[in-house]
C-alpha cells in the first residue's frame, strides 16, 4: 500500500492496538495466499500455535524458490518473445 503502518498512533498506542486489542494491519487483497497464510500464522493469538523460526525460514525458502522458478519462467519467455520479433 505504500502508506506508513499505524501512521495515527503513536509507538505506546500501537502495543494497546496490536497485543490487547488483536488489531492488525489490512493485507492488501491483490497478495499471494501463500503470503496471507505466513502472515496470519504469525498473527494468531496463541503463541504455541505461530510458527517457529525454523519453520518460518523453511516457508520462505519454499517461497523463495516458487518466485525464482516463476521469474525464470517469466525471463525465459520474455527473451523468447525477443528473439522471435
């Protein structure tokens, strides 16, 4: 969205937001599901049931590769297009 998260609040406002009262920011509709999982799993209420840092870094891996192997895609295709004009 490009806007500064919780630009009306002030530092002590956003903690009263956030850890007491469960308020989160709005993940923009256009995202990846897969983001909006990650996301809202490190949202939920219940500190046991947020995913670890190993299972963090794991998900992003799995992210990380998904983008490489689209962008290569993406890449291969466009130079093809060139090639082809």
């Amino acid at each position: 969205t490009e806007k500064i998260p919780w630009e009306t609040l002030n530092p002590m406002q956003v903690v009263g937001a956030v850890a007491f009262m469960n308020k989160r920011l709005e993940i923009p509709k256009d995202i990846d599901p897969c983001w909006i999982s990650l996301i809202e799993s490190c949202w939920h209420s219940d500190t046991k049931l947020r995913p670890t840092f190993q299972e963090l870094m794991e998900k992003l891996i799995d992210l990380q590769r998904k983008y490489t192997i689209q962008f290569k895609a993406t890449r291969t295709a466009l130079l093809d297009n060139l090639r082809d004009d």
